[in-house]
C-alpha cells in the first residue's frame, strides 16, 4: 500500500520531486487521549494528518482508532482518526468522515486561520541556514508553504505555494504547474535542514486549485508579501 490518504495510483500519473527548506519547529502538534505523548503534525488537510514519529516508537496497526486534541498556537480541535499507514518516521492518520468533525476541521483550516499563523521565516532569527537565493518563505506549520526565488540580478526565477494537498509552481521560462502533494520525508543535509515533497503533477493547469492559491494569495497581508510582488503571482495564476 502506498503511504499517502489518496491509496488509488495509475501508472499514467506524473511525478516530480522538490528538496524545499524545512523550518525545524513546529507549532502544530497532536495529543492522543490514550498517552501522554505529544506528536508534531507535519501534514494536515480535511481528510487526515501525518505525525512525526521518533525511531524508538512502537508500530500502531492498521485501522487502529485514535483519539485526541490538535493544539495550534491557542487552538485546540478535538478528533477522532483510524491509522492508515506507518513508516520509521510517519504516521499517516485518516479523520472519521463525520459530519460535525467535517465541520469543525473545515473552521480550524479556515483560510483566515492559516493566514494568522503564516510566520515569515525569511526575516526571523533562528539561527537558520536560508538559501542565498531565497528571497521569501511563509510558513505555518504545515498547511501552507510560500517559497519565492530570485535571480541573481534580483528578478523572480520562481516560486512554490503549497496550499493543504495543493501544490503550484511557476519558474521564469518554463511557466506553471499545479498538482497534488504526495509525500514528503527529512532530507539529512550537514547544511540546511530539508524535505524531499514528491508532487503529482497535473497534465494540465487545474482551474480549481489555481483558484484556491489565488484565494489564499489575496488573504496574505502587504506586510508578509509586498503588493506588488502579490499582483505578480496573481498574474501567474490568471
């Protein structure tokens, strides 16, 4: 069984692979009531999370229930989810397609609340070794990553926003790309802390997800994304 909530793959499917920087800590995390553990949530969409597991940790079977609280910066959301995969490093858990946890999941991942935990890495002090080239990066522990390129004249050479399980990309003269996330796993670098993502990437443009991106572009504020350079991803995405 392939370890990602979407379990059907066709051999017509197009991958592609990404080693994108990884902020070291995370803020959004989840607490099983059956211990006293604490997991980090490295993925998180409507439909389920995947947790960070240490090495030493016992295998969980599959379809086992779990019940907890998700914890964001003041937000507590409680759930309820059946283990659908486990790696050394991962576990991937699927959220009981409930109505009222629909609900309250669709709230908690509410634009605006991503929005609110966006953190320009590119800008704070946490001893992080950022690329030359990097000239932006949001971050909010998880559901959104923005990541914008320069040339070395100062030109945009490309970005990347991963939006839930979307994914888009534009790179100066090759054009744009949306697609669905797959996967992601810690790269070991002796110099920047790293995830290898592995993207499906679509035959062609999805209007619906260039949608979604568009939305959430126009929710960051000025002082995250200059204006100008929001109009310009916007224009990529139009």
């Amino acid at each position: 069984m392939e370890k990602r909530f979407n379990l059907i793959k066709s051999d017509f499917e197009k991958h592609e692979t990404r080693i994108l920087p990884r902020f070291p800590f995370c803020y959004l995390t989840f607490k099983p009531d059956s211990n006293s553990r604490v997991y980090e949530i490295k993925d998180i969409s409507p439909t389920g999370m995947q947790l960070s597991l240490k090495e030493e940790e016992k295998s969980l079977k599959e379809d086992t229930v779990l019940k907890g609280e998700i914890h964001w910066l003041g937000k507590v959301l409680s759930v309820t989810g059946v283990v659908k995969w486990q790696t050394q490093n991962r576990l991937g858990i699927e959220f009981l397609k409930k109505r009222e946890q629909l609900s309250s999941l669709e709230n908690f991942l509410h634009i605006q609340e991503m929005v609110k935990r966006l953190k320009p890495l590119h800008k704070l002090d946490h001893g992080l070794e950022i690329p030359a080239r990097l000239k932006y990066w949001l971050n909010s522990d998880g559901p959104v990553e923005v990541f914008v390129w320069n040339h070395s004249d100062g030109e945009i050479a490309k970005f990347q926003i991963l939006y839930l399980t979307t994914f888009f990309e534009w790179e100066d003269g090759v054009g744009s790309k949306t697609g669905r996330i797959l996967s992601k796993r810690n790269v070991d670098s002796p110099l920047l802390t790293e995830d290898e993502w592995v993207f499906h990437i679509d035959h062609s443009l999805d209007e619906e997800k260039l949608e979604c991106v568009k939305t959430l572009v126009f929710h960051i504020p000025d002082e995250l994304l200059p204006s100008d350079l929001k109009t310009f991803i916007v224009r990529q995405l139009s």
